[in-house]
C-alpha cells in the first residue's frame, strides 16, 4: 500500500467520524429543543438542590427511571469531552467542527432576535 492510499483511507475515516458524532450532537440538541428553553441550561440545574426542579425536570435531567439511557446533560458532557478528544488526535476535521458549532451559534442568535422582536 503507498502513503497516498493510506493517507485516502485515513481521510475518509475523519469525514466519516466528523459526519457521524456532529449528526449525534445535532440529535442531542433536537432533544434538548423538544423539552423546551429551561431545560437547555440542565448542566447549571444539576448543582442545585434537586427537590427545587419540578418532576418532569427531574426525570429529564437524572435519566428516568424506565429508561437505560444516561440523561441527557450526561450525554452532551461526554459528547463534548469524546469531541475534544478526536480534536487533539486528529481524528476528526477542526475546520468542520467550528463551522458546525459557529452555525448552530448563529441559529441561537436568530431565534433569539425573532422572539425579541416578538417581545417588542
């Protein structure tokens, strides 16, 4: 095998990898949308006492009881720590990453605008 086929191969597998884990944080942040704008700042909420969220906050920051799913502030840690990971060894695109992360900065912006506007 020549150093050009490996270096093919090895370019794949980043595409492949960047593709799938950015396809999972966009799942992840799908998620958190569907349980509404509190829920997004669940990490800060796990320092709190946990008798001061309602039930259904609690089911959704700790994991639920009937599922063997981790929560999901668990998953998105873990995610983002795995990501930082790939970043250092070269497992991943960083011009990828950025973009994808700097886009989804973008659309928090836009919706905040709308609903400002909204407010006014």
């Amino acid at each position: 095998m020549s150093g050009g086929a490996g270096d093919k191969s090895h370019t794949k597998r980043v595409e492949l990898l960047t593709k799938d884990v950015l396809e999972y944080m966009l799942f992840l942040l799908d998620e958190l949308g569907q349980h509404g704008v509190n829920e997004i700042s669940a990490g800060e909420r796990s320092y709190l006492p946990v008798n001061n969220a309602s039930p259904q906050l609690n089911n959704f920051t700790q994991g639920s009881i009937d599922s063997d799913d981790p929560p999901l502030q668990k998953r998105w840690h873990y995610m983002t720590r795995l990501l930082q990971l790939h970043v250092l060894e070269g497992l991943v695109n960083r011009a990828t990453i950025i973009d994808w992360v700097l886009k989804q900065l973008q659309v928090c912006i836009n919706i905040s605008l709308v609903f400002y506007k909204l407010a006014v």
